[in-house]
C-alpha cells in the first residue's frame, strides 16, 4: 500500500491534530488504496501573530503552505500535499455593532499546484476582550491567559473551547477549516478536474 505524506505548516498540538482528523475523513475520498501520513513542521506565517482580518488570516494559512513547498523541496521531503492553517479574527458591521469573531484557515497545495481553501465558521469574541485584542494589540493567546487566569489555552481547547463551552474546540475548527480546503481535492466531480 503507497503512503501519501500530508505536512502541515505547524506543530501546535490544536492546529496538527485538526488536521490530522479532517484527512482521516477525507482519505477514503481521496485515495480509499492508501494510506495518509500527516506530519507537522514550523513555518513562518508571514502575518501578525493574532491576524486582525480576514484576509490576514487567509494570506497566513497560504504562506504557511507555500513556506511547506519550499522547504519539502529543500530538504527533498516525500510530501504530496501542503496544508497552511491559521486563526485570526474577523470584523463585521451589523446594525451599528461591532461583532469580532474568532476564525481558522487552511489553504492546501499539491505538487501539481493546486489549490484549495476553506474556513471554520465563526464564534464573537466578547466585547471586552475584542477591545483588548483589536484595539489594545494584546496577543489573543495572552489575553485568553489573562482572561481565564489559566496558561496555554491555546494549545488546549483554544478560545473556541472556551467560549463553546468545549462544544467546539480549537481542534474542531481547524478540522473544519482542512476539511473545506481539501474539498477542490476530493470532489473533483463538483469541482473538475484541473
């Protein structure tokens, strides 16, 4: 049975093993005769720590993909996919409020150059905490630290599990968001071929 290698732009445990579950469920999918190894690695995003848009945070999930293929090709890795993840904020306008809400992005290469995108839904971030982030530049991780009074929420159930009640976690939006992005991959009857 042939291994197809699947690296993720990070080595968090929230953003690895979110996507090591959405190509669980998509392996049948996209190759039901192999067998999918996920491996994580640290490469730059090329955003600001907590990304402020939505754009931001997809330019940060492509970078992360992008900064994948050039390091398989360095170090000439048996890589067949590239997958970029990033969280990061969204700001919207409705009727005259404010509303932030807290996003993941995945953004998947292949060595042919396809591409594909997806997002988790959102969650509203509270109206204090969105000031602190938004307006006072704190990191999203510290201020859930200080938010909390616990340390590394983000590399636990993230602030999605907080806010969720751990109905959603960090882990499930970024399952989600791979999910989505691989979709151009294994559904090529709705999404044609390239």
């Amino acid at each position: 049975m042939r291994t197809i290698y699947v690296a993720v732009g990070s080595t968090r445990g929230p953003k690895l093993a979110g996507a090591k579950r959405a190509v669980e469920l998509i392996a049948p999918f996209l190759a039901p005769d192999a067998r999918f190894d996920v491996v994580g690695a640290d490469v730059p995003s090329g955003v600001r720590h907590t990304p402020l848009t939505r754009a931001e945070g997809m330019a940060g999930a492509r970078h992360r993909a992008e900064a994948l293929v050039q390091l398989g090709r360095e170090r000439r890795e048996p890589w067949s996919y590239f997958v970029g993840v990033e969280g990061g904020l969204d700001t919207v306008c409705e009727s005259g409020r404010r509303i932030v809400l807290l996003e993941s992005w995945a953004c998947v290469l292949d060595t042919t150059g396809r591409e594909g995108v997806g997002r988790s839904g959102g969650i509203e971030l509270p109206v204090a905490l969105a000031a602190k982030v938004v307006d006072g530049g704190v990191e999203l991780g510290v201020a859930m630290d200080e938010l909390t009074g616990q340390r590394g929420i983000r590399d636990a159930q993230g602030a999605w599990g907080v806010f969720s009640r751990n109905l959603v976690t960090r882990q499930d939006a970024f399952e989600t968001a791979v999910t989505a992005a691989f979709a151009p991959f294994f559904n090529e009857q709705v999404y044609g071929r390239p």
